[in-house]
C-alpha cells in the first residue's frame, strides 16, 4: 500500500490533514473522530478538561487544547472558545503576575497566547504577552521559560525558545498590528538560534543536546524536537537552509520503510490510546509534510512506492 493510501485509512482528523497538506484539497473543518472524542470528555459546568487547567498532565484544559489546535478543529467551536477564554482568564492574571514574585512561565505564556490568536479571541490581554515576550529575549535570540528564576539562566532553551516562534506567527496571522516593527526585528534572531544549533546541536560542543529532540513524538506536548521546528520552519515557508540537512536526513532514513514510528510517550496520564500499532500515523504524515516541502523529489519517490503496513 503507497504511505497516501494509508494515512487515509486513519482517523478523520487524519484524513483531513492529509487531503489539506499532502493532497493540496480544500477542506472544512470537521469535529468526527479525535477530535469529537475529545468534545465528549468536555465538562461543560466547569469549562475544563480532565479537571484542571494546566494539570493533570496530559488530560487537563491546557494540553487538550494544544491538541485540538494541532488536530486543526474548527477555531470557532463554542467549546474551544469558552475553554480557552477560561484558560487565559485562569493562566495570565495580573499581566502575567502569578505569585508575590513570580511570574508566569515564558513557554506557558507564549502557550497561551497560540491557542488564544488560533480561536481568534479579541482580548487586549494578548499585547501584555506581546510585551512580556519582547521585553525577555535573550541575547542568544531565544527564550527561557525560567528567565526570571534566582540564579537567572545565561542561555536560551529551545523548547521555550520555538514555543514562542509558534505563537507569535499565530499573532501574525490574524493581521494584528500592535509592536509589528518589533516582532519582525525579534523573530528573526530566533530563526538563527534554532539553526545555529542545526536544530539539536550545542553550539559549543557540537555534541547532541538531548537524544528526544532527534526523535519524532505525538502529542509533542511542550516538548521540542527537530521535526517540529522543522513543522514550524514549514507553516512560515522558510526556504531551505544547509543547517537543516542533518534532521531531513533522519526523516529520509526513517521512511524507508514508508512510516514514522510512535517513538518515546511522555509519562502521565491521557484521555484515550491516539494510535494502536507502532506505526504512527500522525508522525508519518509530519514527516510527509515536511519532505514534500523541503525535499520534494524523495517525497515523491516514497508516496509512489508500496510499503506493508500492519494496519
């Protein structure tokens, strides 16, 4: 079976990422299959998932978002748009003040501030996060989610770092104009820190940063890998750069035999099992997308060829 045929075997959320970014379709918005899973686990007195807003991990309001939001639902659904109106209200008080001296965590901050510009909400609140996230780049370009911690950290994380990127171009995309000037002069420097690190390197040493970040996973939760920044890179359409190579290259060897498989889960708990076999679905079709974007000439030699799958 060619890897297309097989991704359109899959779940509804599937069918409809494929058709959209691997078959160039016109699409609508659909709440079948996970994603009308997740609507079913809905609490609709208390606005709130799993029974809390950031934690339990990973059933609570905020991580049952970060997933519909990737599952792309339909930004105006009455559940996505009350429940993150109760998340913001709940993860940014006070201009992101949440203790006596402590303020929100960057990557949860920027977190917010994607799922709140993907549903469109009209909220002033977000230029405070604008601020927020302008006024603590680091010098390297990145981010830290502890930059306000005691000792302060000297060096941006990837992981804050692309989370930020992320939700900045969901800002963008809604033709917002508030500190455009700076945020264009801001993005860039964060493009480079990424690539400076050929996307899971140390600058310094060379050596690996961390194993995870070199191997796919779904839900990615606030975690970073390679092929989410790659994901991301995608969705702005950055041209190809030489720093990329290494991570296309572990896609191409993975494909090989025509999937992606699930690769490590995070521990904690979950709202139901995604995927039943090793192969991934949702991992393949990312790897698709980003070959067809990056490396169009493999892609089109791997689409074409027929692979055993077990289901």
């Amino acid at each position: 079976m060619k890897p297309i045929a097989w991704l359109l075997k899959g779940d509804p959320v599937i069918q409809y990422l494929t058709k959209k970014y691997l078959l160039d379709k016109e699409v609508t918005h659909q709440e079948k299959g996970y994603i009308g899973k997740y609507f079913q686990l809905y609490d609709i007195k208390s606005r709130m998932w799993g029974g809390g807003i950031y934690s339990p991990k990973w059933i609570s309001t905020h991580y049952t978002l970060m997933e519909l939001k990737y599952m792309e639902v339909y930004p105006m659904n009455q559940i996505y748009q009350e429940s993150v109106s109760q998340l913001f209200n709940r993860l940014w008080p006070k201009k992101g003040l949440v203790a006596k001296k402590k303020y929100q965590d960057m990557c949860v901050a920027a977190m917010v501030l994607g799922l709140t510009c993907y549903g469109k909400i009209q909220d002033q609140r977000t230029d405070q996060i604008i601020d927020y996230i302008l006024k603590h780049q680091f010098r390297d370009g990145g981010w830290n989610c502890d930059w306000d911690n005691n000792p302060k950290p000297k060096r941006s994380s990837l992981h804050t770092t692309l989370s930020v990127l992320e939700a900045l171009f969901e800002y963008e995309k809604n033709d917002i104009d508030y500190r455009f000037v700076d945020i264009a002069s801001a993005v860039p420097k964060a493009w480079e820190f990424i690539l400076r690190k050929r996307l899971f390197r140390s600058e310094r040493t060379h050596e690996i940063i961390n194993q995870d970040m070199r191997s796919f996973h779904y839900p990615m939760r606030w975690k970073y890998d390679a092929f989410r920044a790659l994901e991301y890179f995608h969705a702005i359409k950055m041209p190809y750069d030489m720093r990329m190579q290494e991570s296309l290259d572990i896609i191409l060897d993975q494909m090989e035999k025509g999937y992606i498989t699930q690769g490590k889960h995070y521990p904690g708990k979950i709202h139901f099992t995604l995927e039943e076999t090793k192969e991934s679905r949702f991992n393949t079709f990312r790897a698709l997308k980003i070959l067809k974007f990056y490396d169009n000439s493999a892609y089109q030699k791997i689409i074409d060829t027929d692979f055993e799958y077990s289901k």
